[in-house]
C-alpha cells in the first residue's frame, strides 16, 4: 500500500476483497427471511464497511501506481492502521457473533433441523468465509503496521 512500486498492496486489499464478495454471496437474501437476516445484519453491514474500506484502498494504490507517486507519508500512513485495526475489530466482533448465532441456530435451538426453509449451511459457510476474511484483514492491518513503523 505505501510503496507502490513494490506490487504487495494490491494483491492483499484483492485477497480481501474476494472472500468478503463471498461472504455477501452466500447470506441469503429471500423476503420470506427477514425474521432469519436479521440475525446477520452486523456481518452483512461490517463487511458492506469492510468492502467499501479496501475499495477505497485498491483505488488509491491504483491511482499511486498511474502517478508513480510514493505513499510514505506517516500521517497518511497511520490513517491506513486506524482504518484497518477499526475494520478488523468491527469484522472480528461481525464473525464472532454470526458463528455464536449459527450456534445457537442448530445447535441450541435445533432451528436448521425443524424448519427446511432456512438455508443453514450457507450462513454457516458465510461465517467461515468471514473467519477468513478476518484473517486477510489481520494480516493487512499487521503489513500496515510494520509499514507505519518504517515509515
């Protein structure tokens, strides 16, 4: 992200930006399950933040590339690691609530096998693919730091 010659910034803000396209993919969206959605409405809107965070990261390392211009700026810099540490924590606390609420679903409750309309492994595999997407993140937010320390 920093230096935009060196090519690692895009490719770890693309990795990011791929798993949280699937965890929106796999949440299901149907009318009849408003009372379902409503369970992951945190995940849906921390990773809508989340997309919207590294989108706005890639068309900056995007822009600095056509440029050719340096990002070394430790102001700069450390509005990227708050930006990202924000994003992470709101993701970490997003996956940990959606998997204590999958729990509980089958689990618990014994909702997923006493109701067939509701498609319990895609909110399950929405929760891995978070689980996932927090640790792209983590390992975003730790580059930026070591960046921020450099800098």
């Amino acid at each position: 992200m920093v230096d935009p010659s060196n090519g690692h910034g895009p490719p770890i803000i693309g990795d990011d930006y791929a798993h949280l396209v699937d965890v929106s993919c796999f949440i299901p969206y149907r009318s009849n399950l408003i009372e379902y959605l409503v369970s992951c409405n945190y995940l849906i809107s921390s990773m809508g933040l989340q997309v919207l965070w590294s989108f706005g990261l890639a068309c900056l390392d995007v822009y600095a590339l056509r440029i050719k211009q340096d990002l070394q700026n430790p102001v700069l810099v450390s509005l990227f690691v708050v930006g990202d540490w924000v994003t992470a924590t709101l993701s970490l606390a997003a996956a940990c609530s959606s998997a204590g609420i999958a729990v509980l679903y089958s689990k618990d409750l014994h909702f997923c096998s006493s109701s067939s309309h509701i498609p319990c492994g895609r909110f399950e595999l929405s929760v891995v693919f978070a689980f996932i997407t927090l640790f792209l993140i983590a390992i975003s937010s730790h580059v930026m730091f070591w960046i921020l320390t450099t800098v």
